[in-house]
C-alpha cells in the first residue's frame, strides 16, 4: 500500500515536471515568431464583479479590442503589447491586492485602473513604492485634485461635470435642487462639489440624501425630497440603484425632474427604469450621440472608427465606460511610442505627461506638469432619455 | 411630518421587511433541522430572480418563468445538500458552515458565467399605476411581495404543525439522534429543509427582482440582511423570522425619516447588537436552558 502511494507520488511528479518543460518550450516558442524583442507588459485592474462590474465589462472589452488592433498591425516600435487583467471586484482591498500582483509578478510598465475612484485612490501607496504611471478610469475629481506625479486620469472629474450640470439646470430655471447620492468614493466626491459650487451657480440645495450602494429601495429617501419640495432632483451615483431611484419616484407620483451623473449614461439604467427613464437628463462626453463631435472633425472620426469595430466584435454600441478605458490604453499607448532610450516606467510616465493634442473618444487630451487631465467642459454634452435612447437636451 | 409621508416611510419598512423576512424563513429552516446557518442562502435569493429572467428572455410566459425558477432553485437547494453537504455531515458544523460559504462563491461565479456582469430586469407581475393608500402610494409590486410572504408563512406554519414532514422537522431540530431512533428518516428531512430553504429564498428574489432589478452579485447583501432579520427574530421559527425581518425593515426607513439615510444601515446594526446584548436568543427565540 505503502509501496504504491509512492510509485503515484513519482508517476505526478514526473507527469508535471514534463508538462512544465513543454509548456516553456511553448512560451518561448510563441515568442520568438512575429517579432523578436520581448512584448511591453500593461495591467489593467477593472472591476469585473460587484457594483461596477457593469462598467468594468466594457472597459476590458473596449482594451482588448484596441491591443488586438494595435498586435495585428505590428505593435509599437516593432514591440507587442500584452495586457494583464485583473478582477477588483469594486473592492479597494482588492485592487491593492491586484496592484501588488501586476507590479510584482508580472513586472509591468504602467496600470490602467481602476474602474471606481475609491479603488484608484487605494492602489497609489502601490504605485508610489513601485514608481509605475497610473491611468485611471474613473471620474472622481479628488483622482488628480490630489495631485499624485504618477497618476493621470481618462474621464471628465466631477470638478468639470458638476459646473456643467448645475449650470444646464440654472439655464433651465431649476434652481431649487435635491441632492441624493451614493456612499462610494464617486458618489461621495460628486455631493461636495456639488454643495461648494452651488451657490456660486445661483443653485440652491433644499435637501441632501444618501443611498447606500446594493440597496433596493429609495421611497423613504424620497418622501424625504418630496417635502423640501425642489424644482429638480439631482443624483450623483454610478451604480445599479439609479434605475430604483427613477422608479421610486413614479410610484411615489413625483413629477420632479431628475438628472443624473456621467455614471447612469448604461443601457441598463434605460432598461431598469423603464417608462420612469424618460424624461432622465445627464451631462456626459459626445460618444452617445456621436454627431455631437460635429461631423467633419477629427475626433467624430475617432469615435466613429471606434463605435464601428466595437459593435462589429461586442454586438452593442460602446457605451461612455469603454470610451474612458479606449482613452486609457490609446494615452499609454501614444506615450510608449513616443519614449526615447529606454523604456521603463519612469520614462513611460515623463512620455504620457508630455501626451499634446491626443484625440480621443472622451475629448482631446493634453497633460501637463500641474494637469493630469486635460479636459474641459466643451467635451460634455446634455442628454435627454427619449423613447428609451439618449438625445441631445438642447 | 404629517401621517401620508409617516405612512410612506412605513410601508417602504414593510415592503424591504417583508423580503428580508423570506430570506430569514430560509436560515430558520434550515438552522431548524441542522443546527447550522447556511451562508449560501443568499444566492438562492439571487438564483430566484436571475433563472425568472432567464426563463421570461427564453420566451417562457412571465407566471411561468416565476415558478419554474422558484422550483428549479428549491432542486439545486436538495442538490447542494445531497452533493457537498451530506458527504461531510459527520464533520460537525464548522465544516458544514465553510462548505455552505464555499457553495455560495460557487453559485455566485456560475451566475456570472452563465447571465453576464450587468443588472437583469423583470417586468411586473401585474403592471398599473401605484396604488394610493391615505397618501401613500404603493407599488403593485409591493402587494405581491406582501401577498407571498403570507402564503409562505401560513403555508410553513400548517407544514409545522399539521403534518407528518412538518413534525418530524421538529423532532430532528430537538435531536437528531432520538428522531432517528424513533424511525425518522433524518437525513431526508435536512435535505428536504435545504430545498424548502432555497424556495424560499428563490420567492423572494422573484418577488422582489421587477422593483430592484437583479444581479449576479445581489446574493450577498440578501444574505447579510435576512441573517439579521433571523437572528433579530429569534432562529427556530417562522414566525420569529417574518418579525425580525419586518422590525429591521421598519428600522432602516425611520432611521432615514427621523435620523439620516447616511446612518441607516450602522442605526440597525446598532439596534441588532442591543438586542443580542438584552435578548441573546432573539425578540421572539425561546431561552434553551440546559436541564440537568
């Protein structure tokens, strides 16, 4: 018995050290074809699961898509490029423990991520000790506001949407607003700046609620709203809770409009909220309505190019999240392309700093010492839900 | 404040009570015949909603899909009993307890696969504008979820009390040894609670998924808020289970009226905590004193 335990100790150890050996003689084999220098190693750390799984999704299409592009036509500087995805499962410890993997066994030149702001602002004490440039996809305006050398940032802040919507609202005569955001690090930023800058738009807040993220049911909130009785109702969240929100409010007979943040620009807000969705306005970039872009510019031609190759592989138009991760992965892109010598991640984060003029679906981006950006508010448009798609509010 | 926003408040308690509370049902049968609480609990909640989808998006008529997903989760509740939990049973609870949470990260990830990242919708089951009640206005949705979690505890009650299945539950959750030596056949009656368990659970996610939505990832928070509710009311029985997950409801929605929606969710923790502090076994659990 004793015997043969043994024996089956030998026959594994010998079944996995050969299959070991084949698989390195693969990996340097699938190396040495196509071309000779070793690939340039990008990570990604998205949320796949939990809250923002529904933002992350498009964004790692949206990266997969472009490096496969990017491969196909040679790579950059005759080099490849691989991507290394990891899962944050919108969880900050997570993505530190992502951030950690991708620097330390995967060695990699710089990491587009994270999806959620809380995360991004979790993973920099990584990043710091590491030195590797950050692209972040998330809106939260403290991701540049606090200024950190190594991070740059895809998506309009709130520091730039929130004057836009407030003033869309003054201009529509809605001065008297209710605020009612989430607890995550996107929500909680928005509500701010949203009460800073109010006054100075000539808005004024009757009634501030929060919603936690995962919750079901946002009447008693509402009924809250209902009896400080504003002229619109602002949200600022980006998660699945916008769509019972919509709904609550056409149970509980309210006529208020709503308008919301970047984050409820999904499909599945459309679908969620159903018949409440109409009427639902939100300020965010051109990708939407892609005319938007004016139709013999530059960046109509980008977005286009992208909306047409994306809905070609996916079966679904890119929805302003995988614009931010194409946005992402086209900076670190460019700038890699742009490094003279040697790359490593301090070269890397010089090169994107001096990104000028780069066109694409979010805005035109340029980044400098002091801006880690580069967008401003002549990138956003207002939307309106009508029949359930997204129009441009006029 | 005046009575119509009061009341408002109250029926938004009721409405998330009345779900937390089937979701409570589920622990308390399942602790009833075992002795163990059953982490996977959540997913069935979530199971539920996500199979209804599945089964309205494959063209099945809505009250169809409905109860073909309450049936199909309560089979992969009998299921997960009879392949991951039985084989163990023997190892006591501890190991019992990590098996269910092992399970519940299984189905979470199946889920994924199977139905993608995003929020699924379902429509109605009876579409119309809200119903208006001295001011407050309540979704139809609302009644359905009230109508079922009456059904389901009257129906449990009687299961409890009038019949041979229902008696020998009782007996296993007295002791199993002694039902076992007088004939009953125990290891039937615990998978049997798993499958009721998981109906249960599955009631709720289907009740619930046309106002909320649904997601792969729903299960957890499910989870945590009708653990709560159970321990609130008392583990062990039915009844125990709908009031504490009616209390917890009430108090999130007069912690927004009264308090803050910020604090709402610490503010029922806060009360759970001063309950288990004043009442260990519960609002309604009996004291189990130790006769020697």
């Amino acid at each position: 018995m004793k015997m043969r335990g043994r024996l089956l100790t030998v026959v594994v150890v010998l079944a996995l050290g050969s299959a070991l050996v084949a698989g390195c003689a693969q990996g340097k084999r699938g190396a040495s074809d196509g071309t000779s220098a070793k690939p340039y190693r990008i990570g990604a750390v998205l949320s796949l699961t939990g809250t923002y799984a529904g933002l992350g999704t498009p964004e790692q299409n949206a990266i997969k898509l472009e490096a496969a592009r990017i491969n196909a036509a040679g790579g950059i500087n005759g080099r490849l490029i691989e991507v290394f995805y990891e899962d944050d499962g919108t969880d900050p410890a997570k993505a530190v423990a992502a951030a950690a993997r991708l620097i330390e066994q995967e060695d990699v030149l710089a990491i587009i991520g994270a999806t959620g702001t809380g995360q991004t602002m979790a993973i920099r004490s990584e990043i710091a000790r590491a030195g590797v440039p950050q692209v972040s996809m998330a809106g939260g305006s403290v991701v540049t506001d606090d200024f950190d050398p190594l991070v740059f940032q895809t998506p309009w802040p709130n520091r730039i949407v929130v004057p836009f919507t407030l003033k869309a609202l003054k201009a529509r005569g809605l001065t008297k607003i209710a605020l009612i955001s989430d607890t995550s690090g996107y929500g909680t930023d928005g509500h701010d700046i949203i009460v800073k800058e109010a006054a100075a738009a000539g808005i004024e807040v009757v009634a501030e609620q929060t919603l936690n993220p995962g919750d079901t049911d946002m009447t008693a909130q509402l009924t809250k709203i209902k009896g400080a009785a504003p002229d619109a109702i602002l949200m600022w969240n980006a998660g699945k809770e916008a769509a019972i929100v919509a709904k609550n409010m056409q149970q509980l007979g309210m006529k208020t409009p709503l308008v919301g943040s970047p984050g409820n620009g999904r499909k599945e807000f459309i679908e969620g909220a159903g018949a409440a969705a109409e009427g639902f306005r939100f300020a965010a970039g051109k990708v939407l309505v892609p005319a938007a872009y004016g139709t013999d510019s530059e960046p109509y031609k980008v977005a286009n190019d992208f909306i047409t190759r994306y809905t070609k592989a996916y079966g679904t138009p890119p929805d302003i999240f995988a614009g931010h991760a194409y946005d992402a992965f086209l900076v670190v892109v460019d700038a890699l392309g742009r490094v003279e010598g040697d790359v490593t991640p301090g070269s890397l984060r010089d090169a994107i700093e001096k990104t000028s003029g780069l066109v694409g679906i979010g805005g035109t981006f340029s980044y400098s010492a002091t801006d880690h950006n580069g967008l401003t508010m002549e990138e956003l448009v207002l939307y309106r839900v009508a029949d359930k798609t997204w129009v441009l509010d006029q | 404040m005046n009575s119509a926003e009061l009341l408002q408040f109250v029926a938004s308690g009721l409405q998330n009570g009345a779900v937390y509370a089937l979701v409570a049902l589920g622990f308390t049968l399942v602790y009833a015949s075992t002795g163990i609480i059953n982490f996977a609990q959540g997913e069935f909640f979530m199971l539920g909603g996500m199979l209804a989808v599945a089964g309205v998006r494959a063209g099945l008529p809505l009250p169809f899909a409905a109860l073909a997903s309450v049936v199909l989760t309560a089979s992969i509740g009998l299921l997960f009993e009879r392949v991951a939990l039985r084989p163990r049973r023997d190892s006591g609870p501890t190991v019992l307890i990590i098996i269910t949470i092992g399970g519940s990260m299984v189905m979470k990830s199946l889920a994924r696969h199977a139905f993608g990242p995003n929020e699924l919708s379902l429509p109605p089951f009876s579409p119309g504008v809200p119903i208006v009640f001295a001011g407050a206005s309540i979704d139809r949705q609302v009644l359905w979820i009230w109508g079922l979690t009456i059904v389901a505890v009257v129906a449990l009650t009687f299961l409890y009390s009038k019949t041979k299945l229902g008696r020998a539950m009782r007996a296993c959750s007295l002791s199993h040894d002694a039902a076992r030596l007088m004939g009953i056949d125990t290891a039937r009656v615990v998978m049997i609670s798993f499958g009721l368990a998981a109906a249960l659970g599955a009631l709720g996610g289907v009740a619930v998924a046309p106002l909320t939505q649904t997601a792969f990832d729903v299960g957890s928070r499910a989870g945590l808020k009708g653990f709560a509710a159970a321990i609130l009311g008392g583990l062990g029985n039915p009844i125990a289970a709908v009031v504490g997950g009616l209390v917890l409801g009430l108090l999130e929605s007069l912690s927004v009226a009264f308090i803050s929606s910020t604090y709402k969710d610490a503010i029922s923790l806060v009360v759970l905590l001063a309950v288990l502090f004043l009442r260990p076994q519960g609002l309604l659990g009996k004291s189990r004193r130790e006769k020697v």
